[in-house]
C-alpha cells in the first residue's frame, strides 16, 4: 500500500523531491514486478511518458519514471549509481596513483637521500620488557635514530663523545641495528668525514674509526655472498668502498697553516705552555706537537708532564704493576704511559653527555628536556659514557 501510494503521489506531483530513495531501489530492479497498474493509473502514466518525452531537461522535473517489465524506474537514481561507480572509479585511480607515486619517492630518498631519519623528540624512554601500557622493548637501533646524532656531530662538545659511540657500535653492534638505523650510520659517518675535511681536525681519531669498521665489515661480510647484516651484501660492499674512498680522502688532506699573524702558542711563556699540554689527555697529541714544533720539543719530552698524564689515566695499582727504570734510577713515564695504554683502557672525559633519568627511564642529551615527573629532575639523571650507553641495550 506505501508503494502504491508513493507512487500515486509521484503521478501527480512531477516536481515532488520526497521520495524515499528506498523505494527507488527496489522500484529499479528490472526482474521485480512491484505491483500492477489499474486502468485509471494506465492512463495516467502514458501522460506522464508523454510530459517526460516533451520535457527538454527531465532532471528539472525532480522525478522521472518509466515502467520497463512492468517495474517503475528512475533516470535520476540510474544517473546517481552511475556517477557513484564513476567517483569509485576515480578514488581508486587516486588511491592507486597516490601509492605509486609514494613508493617512487620512497625508492628516491632510499637511494639520493643523505638525510636521516630522525624523529623531532630528541629523547627515548629506554624500557627492557613489555607492560600492560608498553610492549616490547627499546632496541639500540631506535636510540640511535631518536637521539639526534646528526646534530651533535655539528657539536664541539658532543664531537667526541658520538665518535667515540660510532666506534664501538662498529667493534660489535652493528648486527644489532636495523635496516634504517644503519643507514642512519653511514650518513652521519659521511658527515663526520665532511666535518674534519673542513675544519682540518681530528684525523687521527676519524681514521682509526673508519679502520675499525672497515675491519669489522669485513669479518661481517662473509663469502659465498652471505652477510648477517641486514640488506643486500651489494649494498654492503658499495659501503665499504665508500669507507675506503673516505679513508684515502684523509690520507691526502693537507693542513693549510693559519693566515693570521696573531700570537701563537710559541710566543707564550714556558710555564703557560706547559700547562696548555697539561690540558692535552692523549699522549699520542704530546708527541705530535714536538714532531711539528721542534720549539716545543723540550717541553713534550717533560717527566713532570707524562707523570701527570699516566696519573690521569690509570691507578697506582697498575702504575705499580708497568714500572719501567732507566739507567739513572728514574722512572720513564712516557714509556710508562704507553706500555699502560696497550694494557688498561684510558680514562674517558667527555664535555657533553647523554644522560639517563633514573626516575623515567628517558634517554636524552643535557641540555634537552624530556617529560619527567620527578619534583627534582636534576637529581634523577645520571650521566653516560659511551659504554654505558652499549650496556644499556644489552639484554
């Protein structure tokens, strides 16, 4: 009875807008005979096709119908599935250009990109077991891509201390990074390299990191075109041509002296020269500058000044255990000190650290702020040498 008056309202009012599009659904199915038309409707609808034939814009109409196979149709339902299908159609051509072109700009930063991928939050919350809040656990290759390595390397401060973690992630951790966190690797180590060509400083400690690793690939990479590092073992070898084009870009540096005519450290008095190598941690500098200045090479050679240095290093207990005597009775401490070097770790001193919270178990450099709860936050955080940050992952 709904349809049928439905229907009847439709005769009558041609520009009526109201109906149920319910009933146009199932009015349009072509294989459905919804009901049959008396005499008087007959009628009714043939003057209803002949106004639809006269009419030059049947959408203005509001309705349109046709009886096909004894069903009532709608020009205007038809034309709205067909512009359904058609705006479908449209969304997956976009849906599908949009992935392609997603995926070519993927590959494209993959293979020209020197940037890194860093998150903007320069701190991570180290957690070693799921909770009901967190699952998994915080691997050294999310550290590293979260903690701004790029930037620190700019860094005087921080320099030394992210070569020194570059070093020992390439002694023994680079299996443990992932696919980006090694990328993330090499581009910062191509910075590094960059940075000493520009600024002429640093070599000694650059080359013996990119030896380390060099060393450590090739272990890595085995033969047989097997590698337990994640990527293809192409990649891999193309990385290590790189390593050695590095390499070689800093064997053949050459120092520019200064164009200033200022005054330079020979022009100082000998009690301040002294003290300016007592500031010097590495024996390896000391004799480095007597082979450059000759003037100053009576002052490298001072027992006073490697005794202090073997002292900053290491204890009385291995001092005692490396003793070595001249043949006046004294002590040689500068063969002392590098005798104990090849036998005892050096102390480390870093200006800037990465420190951890103890109170949130974040992760995040000095003089960045993480989220902390803790009414002190100063007194939670603890300050971490490069080893300390290894060990924190080891689990």
């Amino acid at each position: 009875m709904f349809l049928f008056r439905s229907y009847h309202k439709a005769i009558n009012n041609v520009t009526c807008e109201r109906i149920n599009m319910r009933v146009l659904r199932l009015l349009s199915y072509p294989n459905m005979s919804v009901f049959k038309l008396g005499p008087s409707l007959r009628a009714r609808q043939k003057h209803f096709e002949n106004d639809l034939i006269a009419c030059k814009n049947p959408e203005e109409k509001g309705f349109c119908a046709v009886i096909r196979h004894g069903s009532l149709c709608s020009p205007r339902f038809c034309k709205a599935e067909e512009e359904d299908c058609f705006s479908k159609e449209n969304l997956l051509r976009s849906l599908n250009y949009d992935m392609a072109a997603k995926k070519r700009k993927k590959d494209l930063m993959n293979n020209n990109s020197k940037v890194p991928y860093f998150h903007r939050e320069k701190w991570i919350y180290v957690h070693k077991g799921s909770t009901k809040e967190r699952h998994g656990y915080c691997t050294l290759g999310e550290a590293f891509n979260r903690l701004d390595f790029c930037s620190a390397i700019k860094d005087t401060r921080r320099f030394n201390y992210v070569v020194r973690l570059l070093e020992l992630i390439a002694k023994s951790q680079l299996p443990a990074l992932s696919g980006v966190a090694q990328k993330n690797y090499m581009n910062i180590l191509e910075r590094v390299v960059q940075k000493v060509l520009d600024d002429q400083q640093n070599l000694r400690p650059i080359k013996e990191l990119l030896q380390t690793l060099y060393v450590s690939l090739c272990s890595l990479v085995q033969d047989m075109g097997k590698s337990v590092l994640v990527g293809n073992i192409n990649i891999w070898v193309h990385r290590m041509e790189n390593i050695m084009q590095w390499h070689q870009q800093l064997d053949n540096i050459q120092i520019k002296r200064p164009t200033s005519t200022g005054m330079t450290l020979t022009d100082l008095p000998a009690g301040l020269q002294l003290n300016i190598m007592q500031c010097l941690t590495d024996g390896r500098d000391l004799v480095s500058l007597g082979q450059v200045c000759p003037e100053l090479g009576t002052l490298t050679e001072d027992r006073l000044l490697w005794k202090k240095l073997c002292q900053y290093h290491f204890t009385d207990r291995q001092i005692r255990k490396r003793l070595m005597v001249c043949d006046k009775g004294h002590l040689e401490w500068k063969k002392m000190y590098f005798k104990l070097s090849r036998c005892y770790p050096r102390r480390e001193q870093y200006s800037d650290t990465l420190h951890l919270c103890t109170h949130c178990h974040i992760l995040f450099w000095k003089d960045t702020s993480h989220p902390c709860t803790a009414n002190n936050p100063e007194s939670c955080t603890t300050s971490l040498s490069p080893q300390d940050f290894i060990n924190l992952f080891n689990f």
